[in-house]
C-alpha cells in the first residue's frame, strides 16, 4: 500500500495503553525522568522568567524579542543520503518543532503565510505543541490545523510528543489526522520501497526504556528517527538509522551575537545544541524550533522550520 502507514502500535492496543499508563505516572510524579536517571523539576527559567521579561520592557528590548519572535524563517537543505531508494529522489520533509502554541498568539498565524500553497510530501513534527502539559489541548490542535490549512503534504503529517506535552495530546491530535508515534514505528512505501520512521516520546523529562527498544527494533529500511531533543543520538546511530531529527532547544533561543546558545536544556549531548551535526554515518538536525518557552522573545536565534529534500548521493 502506498504512502503513510502505521506499523506497531497506535490506538487501542496493548502497548499504546501500557505507554498511556506509564507516561501518566511519570507526569504525576513531579521529577524529571531524564537519560541519566529522575531528577528534581528545576523550574528556575520558568520562575525568573517575569523577572525578566521586566527587565527587558525597562530597557526597552521585549518589543524587539517578540517581533523575533513572531518572524520565522523557512530554510531549505538538499540532503544527501546513503541509500536512500531510488523512488524517494527528491522527497521534501518539512521539519517544524517546538511550536509552543499558547505562548505567542500569531505565531501560527505569520508560520501559515510562509506555508502556504507550498509541496511537500510529509510534515514532521518533534514535539512541544503546547506551553504546559497540564492544559487543555485543544488550542494547541486548532493552532496546528490553522499553520497547516493551505499546506500540500502527499504523505501526510508524522508527530512525537515533547517535555511540554500531556499525554492527553496525542487522541486530538490523532483525530485532527495527525499519525503520532509514542515508542512506535511508521512507514512511507513508494514504488515498492519505503522510508521507516522511528517515533520515540520525550526523552528530556520523560525517558523510559521503552524509546531505546523502538530505536532498535526499527523495521528494515532506510530509517529515520523522530525525537524531541537530541539527547537519544548515540542509541539512534547504532541501531542504524540514517536521519534524525529533533528540537527541544530552541537553538538558544536568547543567544549571544552569532547565535551561540546560553542555556541549551539539555542533560547530555550539549555540543548538538542547533543546527546539523553527523553522529557515526547518522545525519542529524536539531531545529532552533518554532516558537519559545518562558519568556515570548528571541534575539540572535531566529525561529525556523526546515524543509529538507532527500537526495541520493552523486
């Protein structure tokens, strides 16, 4: 069958229930289940954060940090990659990460101009649709629906869940068309071959065992791998997957001239804080994300969403 479909799991079966099960109790539990084991929430962004938002209106600069804010850039990358089919030659990703809905009103709004009318063939999402996972998520789903209207995706739209996501996400954003990936695989078949898609939940504040046995249990084919920050690369790599893409950081976000992040909210892998690195024969991406956390600014770090085109080497 062509195009995008579901391989393990999805609604209603055994595992989806057991990882909805899990995934509740580590959000009641109020630590951070992170890589290298849980730890205390910290929570110190979020609490300075009017603190500095203050300070920037005093100085005269939130006006400026919001218009950043507000502005995202499309960027494009042709990618060469190993072994991609012959029947995927040119196929388009449209990597978004981090949108953050409820934080910045007109966010989805300015993203869907730039979308708009534009081909692609699958939209990949790495998680943080929503600004707290505690809300209700239906603001979040209608934000996406509305920078997604106009937008011409063949295959579809592909998403994980981010630190930021409730597992109470994932049915709308299902029921909105959009196939989610918890610790699940998917794949798109054209012409008799197909690109497989590793999904795995959060790994920031959200880890389990669970997205280290779908890294390796990936089904045979050219793989790619969908996690919200890059803290999982290594474990990607070895178990063979050929792309990854992430977000999490937002590149920075308030960044130092010549965008060099001062916080990078990661626990491990700090050096693959932005941009496109390798890790083994592993291309990777971590997007400067789409929108922003704790304080509704950027400087230095403009927000991005990636249309990648897959290519095979020369």
């Amino acid at each position: 069958m062509e195009g995008l479909r579901r391989l393990t799991g999805g609604p209603g079966t055994a595992d989806r229930r057991a990882w909805r099960e899990c995934r509740l109790a580590l959000e009641a539990s109020g630590l951070r289940h992170t890589v290298l084991g849980p730890r205390r929430s910290g929570g110190l962004l979020y609490r300075s954060a009017p603190a500095m938002a203050r300070a920037l209106r005093l100085v005269g600069l939130h006006g400026l940090g919001e218009r950043n804010a507000r502005t995202p850039v499309l960027e494009r990358r042709e990618l060469a990659l190993q072994a991609l089919p012959a029947a995927f030659e040119g196929y388009r990703i449209l990597h978004l990460s981090d949108p953050h809905f409820e934080n910045l009103p007109g966010l989805a709004e300015s993203a869907a101009r730039q979308l708009r009318d534009a081909a692609v063939d699958l939209v990949a999402i790495t998680g943080d649709f929503q600004h707290h996972w505690w809300v209700e998520p239906q603001a979040a789903v209608e934000a996406l629906a509305l920078l997604l209207d106009g937008l011409r995706a063949a295959d579809g739209c592909l998403a994980v869940l981010g630190n930021h996501d409730g597992a109470g996400l994932v049915e709308p954003l299902e029921a909105a068309g959009v196939l989610v990936l918890v610790n699940e695989h998917a794949a798109v078949t054209r012409g008799g071959e197909r690109l497989i898609f590793t999904g795995t939940d959060d790994p920031a504040c959200f880890f389990t065992a669970g997205a280290l046995s779908a890294l390796e249990a990936a089904p045979e084919g050219l793989r790619i791998a969908l996690v919200h920050s890059p803290e999982l690369a290594q474990p990607a790599a070895a178990a063979g997957h050929s792309l990854y893409l992430c977000g999490h950081t937002h590149g920075g976000q308030i960044c130092l001239p010549g965008g060099r992040p001062l916080v990078t909210q990661l626990t491990v892998n700090r050096h693959l804080a932005r941009g496109w690195w390798r890790q083994g024969a592993m291309v990777g991406h971590t997007s400067r994300g789409l929108g922003s956390a704790n304080l509704s600014v950027r400087f230095n770090c403009p927000p991005a969403m990636t249309l990648i085109t897959c290519r095979r080497p020369a």
